[in-house]
C-alpha cells in the first residue's frame, strides 16, 4: 500500500503549466512545509519540505486558490523518478502525487499566517476564555459546580 497523509504550508505559489497536446492537462507542482513533531537533537531544521504535484481539476484548483503560507491537507501517493539533467548527470526525484487536496484552516487565520511568512503557528483565538491560575501541583482549578458537565466523572 502506497499512501501519504500531509499537513503543511505551501513554501510558495503552487507552478502551473499545461501538457502539449490536444486535451492540454494542468500540472501543479508546489512545496508543502511540514512541521516535525520532534526535533533531532543537534538539527535546527524545524520542518520538512516535501515537493508535491497534482494533476488535471485538482492542477486548476491549486492554480485558483492555493497561496504561499495556505495550509492545506493532502491525501496522496509517493512516486520516485530519475532524469538525466543537461550535465549529463542522472537525478533521482521523489514526490507525493496528490489525489485529494482540502484547505486545514480558515481564510482568515491563512491570511494572517501568510503575511508572516507562512510558517509561524497560530496562537489561539482571542475569543477563547483564558484558563484559570494553575494550582501549585501545575494542573489547571476546575471550576465548582461543573462536575455533571466533565465527561469523565
């Protein structure tokens, strides 16, 4: 089985071009961001950059609405490939080829991530309550009178 799962931020707009021919098809090619759950120790690279392409409606989409800083979700498969480069040198190529491809966040938090050069993570929405002063053990005080409303009393 073949199958990738990503969550990332575009590095920059996504490449478009169209196939020769009679039925032209739309090619995207872009970079999504992924953030590492872990750091190595020794590493100060924070993310992963993993070359993606798309193919035909999903090319048109991704030409339409995708921007550099978007965070979008993707369901694809790894492909790998070899060219022999002017030089006369063979390069090896590994990408994720696409199949669905759907927004992570909404037009606003994008933007706003966008403007700061796309990778910086989202602090949480001013219109969530602060919790309370943690207690001297670091757990967060649960409130009096809201036990019938803890789901796991």
């Amino acid at each position: 089985m073949n199958k990738v799962i990503l969550m990332g931020r575009l590095t920059r707009d996504p490449e478009v071009r169209y196939s020769a021919g009679e039925n032209a098809t739309a090619v995207a090619r872009y970079t999504l961001a992924v953030d590492r759950r872990y750091r190595r120790e020794g590493s100060d690279q924070t993310a992963d950059f993993i070359g993606c392409v798309v193919f035909g409606r999903g090319a048109e989409f991704a030409e339409k609405y995708l921007r550099q800083g978007t965070k979008i979700a993707i369901t694809g498969r790894i492909q790998t490939g070899s060219y022999t480069n002017k030089d006369g040198v063979k390069v090896y190529t590994t990408d994720v080829v696409v199949e669905e491809q759907e927004f992570a966040e909404s037009k606003n938090a994008s933007q706003g991530a966008a403007m700061d050069g796309g990778f910086r993570r989202e602090q949480a929405p001013a219109s969530r309550p602060a919790p309370s002063a943690a207690a001297g053990d670091g757990f967060m005080n649960i409130p009096e009178g809201i036990d019938e409303e803890l789901p796991f009393n």
